[in-house]
C-alpha cells in the first residue's frame, strides 16, 4: 500500500465525525418523544441545540447544564474517577443526565421515574 | 447530647458502613448549610471542604429542576454519590465495580436510622456552625489591635445560628493547618466590606504563616 493512496482509503473516516453528530441529532430527538423528557441541550464547541418543553425555562435549563458539567469535571479531578460515563443530578421534581461524547457535551433532562441508564445506553448507541 | 458526640456517632456509623461495604473508599456528612459533622477518617479536610462548595455551587443552579436530592458521577476510576438523607448530605466514594444498588440500600437504611436514634437521645435539633472560607487582607498600622474583622453580615448570620448570642470570638485555620483562636469585629471600613475578606492584624498573619490573598476556614464562637 503506497502512502499516497492513504488519504483515498481513509476518506470514510472523514465523514464520521458528521455521522455522529448526525446520530446523535437523531438519537436525541427519539428520546425527546418519549413519555417523561423534558428536554434536551447539546453543545458542541462552535454551536448549541436547545429543545427544551418549557421555553420560560431555557436560561435556568442552560445553566444548570454548564454548572452540572463543570461541577462533575471538578469532583473528577477532586476524587480521582478517571474518564466520567456520566453525571446524574437529582431534584424534588426532575433529574438531569449529562455526558460527553467526544466534544459534544449533553443534558437530558427527564422526570424523576425516567430511567436515565436506558437514556444513557440510547445515547451511546451509534 | 453535644455535637461532638452526635459527630462521633455518625462517625462510626460511617466507620462501620465502610467495614459492611469494602467497596467504599471513604464517606463523609455535611449539613445544607455546608457544615461538615463527621467523616470516615478516609477524607481530609480540605477534599470535604472542596466538595461541599462545589455542591452548594451546583444546588444553587438546581433550584429549576426542585431542591437537589442527589448526585452521581460514574467514573471509569470510580463512582461518587452525594444523597440527601433528611437534613444532611451523605458523600460516598466507591469503587468503579461497586454495586450502587445495595451501597444506596445499606446507606438510606442505617443513616436514617441512626438518625432517628439521635434524634430521640437528643430531641432538640442540633445546629452544626457552617465554617466559612474567607480571603486574608493584612491589618496594618498602630492602631490594628487584636481582633480580626469579618462583614457584619457574616457576623449577623452566625449570630442568628447561635439564637441570637454575639459571635466575639473566631478561630481562624489556614489550609497548612495552622490555627488561632481571635477576637472579632465587623470590617469597620466600607471599601473592604462585602468581598469576602477576613482582615487579620499583621502580628496574626505572620504568626499564622498567611498571607494576602490566601484563604483561610474561619469558625465562630458565641460568647
């Protein structure tokens, strides 16, 4: 195999960056459907998704979003975890999963009886 | 009862927790207020402290989704569940095998248990002081004294925790450890109220080894 023809051969794998993202657009709207999801906000470095039930509540959805992913980097590091899988923050009312994969940051938010672990498989799936 | 006796006997409840569930790395309790009463000697000081105000951070935010009940972070090194068990948080560190099922089990029954225990044994709610980290601003000059000096609000709420006794007295801990017991007043000059300052006589500093803009636990004491 001549290093020329690399680039040629390795152009699938351009595109899966795309695809993911594109999966994972899909995968969060699935989840949106069902019964006790609130909403949902994905970030990315360069752009943000928001489909949220309540629109009054976006900034507050939001901001628990970025506080519950900052909060979770800090507590890695503070206790040594390793790689996080995901964080989960309970309320009185409703309980957010948040996660990373690759540079998309998630929060799902869901009522508490949702069970997040089926949330969170669906989410990995590509 | 005093509150170092409830203290220890959380303590051993946490002690013996950890004996029942080998997967448990340490555990500790502290209050909504950010009061840390008992840990598993596993935890030191400043890895609580350090949690409790990354909590109370994220509670603030949470207030959209209800008042925070818990957290759970599972990690490939580990897993970490914070769980509100009545009044107080339950912190609890485990292995990344650990089977969070029956850790949350053991835990939610035996802690509300003893609790309740407590409770009978010493009816009236004990109140744990919230300690309060504050930045260090050298006092200077002739006239600085002895007494350290905190806001006034500071000051108000503590005074409200202690049933309305004065707080006159401090003791103020540096993160090496170093401690000292103070008097204390209110920040007498306007510019510095309101920033989270503790301004401590020179004489203190250098005795306590602080310096400007280190923080430092300071703990009141009612007169």
């Amino acid at each position: 195999m001549s290093a020329r023809n690399k680039p040629e051969e390795e152009m699938p794998a351009k595109n899966k960056p795309e695809e993911e993202v594109e999966n994972l657009h899909g995968n969060l709207k699935k989840i949106k459907a069902r019964d006790g999801i609130i909403g949902y906000i994905l970030r990315d470095p360069k752009s943000a998704s928001v489909d949220i039930k309540d629109p009054s509540k976006i900034i507050d959805y939001a901001i628990l979003s970025s506080t519950v992913l900052d909060s979770g980097a800090y507590m890695k590091n503070t206790f040594e975890l390793g790689r996080v899988k995901h964080i989960v923050v309970e309320g009185g009312n409703l309980k957010v999963l948040s996660l990373a994969i690759g540079d998309h940051r998630i929060s799902v938010f869901m009522d508490k009886k949702v069970d997040h672990n089926a949330i969170y498989k669906n989410l990995r799936l590509k | 009862m005093s509150n170092d006796m409830y203290a220890t006997a959380l303590k051993d409840t946490l002690t013996e927790i950890q004996k029942m569930c080998p997967d448990i790395k340490y555990s500790f309790i502290f209050t909504k207020d950010g009061a840390i009463i008992a840990g598993d000697g596993e935890a030191d000081d400043t890895l609580m402290e350090k949690t409790v105000h990354s909590f109370q951070s994220l509670a603030e935010k949470a207030v959209v989704i209800g008042e925070l009940d818990g957290l759970s972070i599972d990690g490939e090194k580990g897993k970490l569940r914070i769980s509100r068990v009545k009044e107080l948080y339950l912190v609890v560190k485990a292995s990344p095998h650990a089977d969070t099922t029956y850790l949350h089990s053991v835990t939610n029954v035996i802690v509300p248990t003893v609790l309740k225990l407590l409770e009978k044994i010493a009816p009236t709610p004990l109140k744990f002081m919230p300690s309060k980290q504050l930045i260090v601003d050298p006092l200077t000059g002739f006239f600085t004294g002895d007494n350290v000096q905190i806001d006034d609000t500071q000051l108000k709420e503590w005074s409200q925790h202690f049933d309305g006794k004065d707080v006159n007295e401090v003791e103020v801990e540096t993160i090496g450890g170093k401690k000292t017991r103070c008097g204390v007043k209110k920040i007498g000059d306007a510019k510095q109220q309101g920033k989270g300052l503790i301004l401590i006589p020179e004489k203190t500093c250098r005795a306590l080894e602080a310096k400007k803009g280190e923080l430092v636990r300071v703990k009141p004491i009612a007169s």
